[in-house]
C-alpha cells in the first residue's frame, strides 16, 4: 500500500461537539482548490464509503491522524452538496475526554483526512489536481489546519502577490478569499501605492477576514 496522504483542512466553527461526545463536522469540501493546490471532486468518496458500509466498519476516528490513538468512532460519513460529511462518538478515555474539551474551548476546530488517491486528474495550465476516487483511511480531528513549519517557511519568503496568496490559502483562507485580499492588500503592505485602476472592485473585506488575517500574520513574528 502506498503511502497514505493526510489532508488537512480549515474547517473553522463546522466542528460541533455536544456533553455526552457527538461530534460532527466535514471532512472534506468539495471544489475548494486547498493550499497544495487540490480539489476534491463529488463523488470523490462514493466507491470507499460503499465499500465501509457494506463491512459494516467506517474509516478510524484518531487523535492527530495518530494510528495508536483512536479517539472515538464515527458511526455515519456521507456525501452532500458540501463535501463529506461526519458524525460520531469521542470515546470515555482520557484523550477522549481532552478532544472533548478542547473542542468546547474553540482549541480543536479542524478535520484532517487520511487517505490514498486511486484517480486523479492534473491540469497543467492551472496547476490543480482534481482528487475523483481516494481511498479513505481515517478522519481525524486537528490542532492545525495545515503543516505549521511549512507554512511558517513559505511566509518568510513572500515576494509576490501569487506568493502572498498561496501563504494565505496555507492558512486556512479559501481560494475565492485569498485572491480578493491579495488584489486589495499586497502592494499596499509592499510599502506600494496601489492605484484605484489596480484594485478590483467589489465587495469590502469584511471583518472576520481582516481578524483570521491579522492572526496570519501574528504567526510570523
């Protein structure tokens, strides 16, 4: 078996969790081009998730994609027209318990999936690959939305708007966001005038983004 691929995603406030441990969330959203610039198509998970209901065994609910530390058990994965989406039962263990918390606490709010790509298709002109049959292993729940030293690196050497923006998607900000606050913020922060002819019109960056931005780039210092 090749080795399994993790996705992690940025799945902000999808993450509920009530006392007695029911957990639910996406695992996965579809036609979101991620920061390594992949896709997950619909569909995606037909053939898997057939196959786990038919063994009557869904994929494993670990802590932090660790194998030798499952968490808890998700008891139903479907596709919708969002992605795919989970829900289950954290386990009454000591690391049970603490996903628990940390999930009430606003600590833990991300899902990552551990799976092995069977088709895909690469678009050379784009740059995207579109995921159209994985294999999924697992579903974990994640401190981080992305690989932190990565991102921390990536950071450091921005120099252009297309670097600035892949920093931003690194970070969790999805593809349609990261473009609008590259074509209104990067030259400006370049130390640049940006002239009204090189700002796209539309609408404002709203408050959130300028929030989850400012923590961004806190993550640099």
């Amino acid at each position: 078996m090749s080795e399994i691929e993790k996705k992690r995603m940025r799945v902000v406030a999808e993450i509920k969790a009530d006392a007695q441990g029911t957990v639910e969330g996406y695992g996965s959203v579809f036609n979101n081009i991620d920061s390594y610039d992949d896709v997950v198509a619909p569909g995606a998970f037909t053939r898997t998730l057939a196959m786990a209901n038919e063994q009557r065994r869904l994929p494993a609910m670990l802590w932090q994609h660790d194998p030798e530390e499952p968490i808890g058990i998700w008891t139903e994965m479907r596709e919708d027209a969002r992605g795919l989406f989970v829900r289950g039962k954290l386990a009454d263990t000591q690391r049970g318990r603490d996903a628990l918390e940390l999930m009430k606490l606003g600590a833990l709010t991300g899902l990552s999936i551990g799976y092995n790509t069977v088709r895909s298709e690469f678009n050379d002109a784009t740059g995207v690959r579109t995921l159209l049959d994985l294999e999924l292993w697992e579903v974990s729940p994640v401190t981080f939305p992305a690989n932190t030293a990565a991102r921390i690196t990536d950071a450091k050497n921005i120099s252009t708007e297309r670097d600035f923006e892949k920093f931003l998607r690194a970070n969790g900000f999805s593809r349609s966001d990261a473009e609008q606050i590259t074509s209104k913020g990067f030259k400006g922060s370049q130390g640049e005038p940006v002239p009204d002819s090189d700002v796209k019109q539309g609408e404002p960056v709203n408050d959130e983004l300028l929030s989850e931005l400012r923590s961004a780039l806190e993550r640099l210092a």
